[in-house]
C-alpha cells in the first residue's frame, strides 16, 4: 500500500522503515517539528512523567540532564520507554497504554507518599496529567521543554503525490498533525484528495478531528500503540 506518514521526526523515519519492512511504500512528509524550550527545574523530584519521546529528547538536551536521567521515569508506553532508555534512564516503568493508564500506574505507585514528581511535557499536549494526579492527592510540577511547531505549507512532494492520487492511505499519530494537514491541503487545493483516503487513527480523538472535516475512511488502533496501528494495514 503508498502509505504517508506526516508525523516529526526523528519518529517518521522510524514509522516508515517499519513499513517498508512489511512491504508498502511510503512517503516521509512532516508537517509538524519539534523544539526544545529552555526551562528551569527545581525539585527535588520523586520521580519523572513523560507522555512522549519527545520529552525523553528534550532531557537529553536540558543543562541538568544528569541530574534527572536518576529519577525513576513513568511512561505512558513503549516508545516513549524506548526513547527515555535511549536518553540515559535506567529505572522506566511504562503504562503500556494511553494517559488514563499512566495515571492509574503513577497513583499505585505514589499512593499514600508526599513525593513530587516532575511532568516534562509539551506546549502542545492532550489530557491533564498533574489535574488527574493531584485529585488522587499526589503532587506534581509541570515543566514545558518542548513545542512542536507545524509547517506553513505542504511539501512539493506531498502535493504532488495528493494532486496524482499516488497515496492510498495516512497513519496519523496526533490531532494536531491532522488539522495541520488538513488546513495546509485545503490551501493547496487537494483537500478532497486528503479526504478520500484511508485513514488509519492512533486513537480515537485524531479520527475526531478526520470526521469533522469529511473523512469517511477511518479506522482506528485497538491501543494506542503504533504496532497496534500498524496492524490495522
């Protein structure tokens, strides 16, 4: 199947030579980029949440990096447990799921402790981690270290590729990846093109965001995990 794959990278890269290796064809065109933030952290700290791979990246590159690679660090999956190991953690226990199970796992942990924990996340983000925990009595800091800034127009090569109807399908990891995408086609007038693919959804918000703008081709992950997006194929 020629499939695209619109998320940041490094993980777009990542994401098509999985599917390369399942024999489709892909094209690599990222409309989102990730930043760091420079951002004080003042603790000390029980522990460390991390809701993406891009919180693990942007640690790699804070000033007190070290100090924070020996916190023991709660994921809310496999990947971003991959990219906090590749940062320099040792001790990464991971949810294995979506944020509701990172907040189940970080209050059975924490439960009935006066620990505070650090939230590194992203300008962008889903979901109240630290509102979530706080209601079940455990305190935490959020520390923004990184944004995620989208593309002002489609690649020449996503265009073309929309406007010859080479593409058959998109995976799509993240809502605002989404309405980036699809503000940018419909300024370059291949919105329709967009629309009549197949679309496969990490969850069920990011086909929300499909639905509303006429997307009919929608499945979405059993789990928000890529493999299970994967599966979908």
């Amino acid at each position: 199947m020629r499939l695209l794959v619109t998320r940041p990278q490094p993980d777009a890269t990542r994401t098509a030579q999985r599917l390369r290796e399942r024999g489709h064809e892909v094209l690599v065109a990222p409309l989102l980029s990730t930043r760091t933030i420079e951002a004080d952290v003042a603790g000390p700290y029980g522990g460390l949440l991390m809701t993406s791979a891009n919180a693990a990246r942007a640690i790699a590159k804070h000033r007190r990096a070290a100090e924070l690679r020996v916190l023991p660090a709660y994921v809310v999956g496999s990947r971003t447990a991959e990219a906090a190991h590749e940062a320099g953690f040792t001790h990464v226990e991971s949810a294995e799921g979506a944020l509701p199970d990172l907040v189940r796992l970080v209050a059975m942990r924490f439960a009935g402790t006066r620990a505070s924990l650090l939230y590194v996340a992203g300008e962008d983000r889903a979901g109240d981690l630290a509102g979530e925990l706080a209601a079940r009595g455990i305190a935490v800091e959020t520390v923004v270290l990184y944004r995620a800034v989208a593309a002002e127009r489609l690649p020449p090569e996503l265009t073309q590729a929309l406007s010859s109807a080479w593409l058959r399908g998109a995976l799509h990891y993240s809502p605002r990846s989404v309405r980036t995408l699809i503000e940018l086609s419909r300024s370059a007038g291949v919105l329709e093109a967009v629309l009549n693919l197949a679309h496969y959804c990490l969850t069920e918000e990011i086909a929300a965001a499909l639905r509303q703008a006429g997307a009919e081709r929608i499945s979405i992950a059993p789990r928000p995990a890529e493999a299970a997006l994967i599966g979908l194929l």
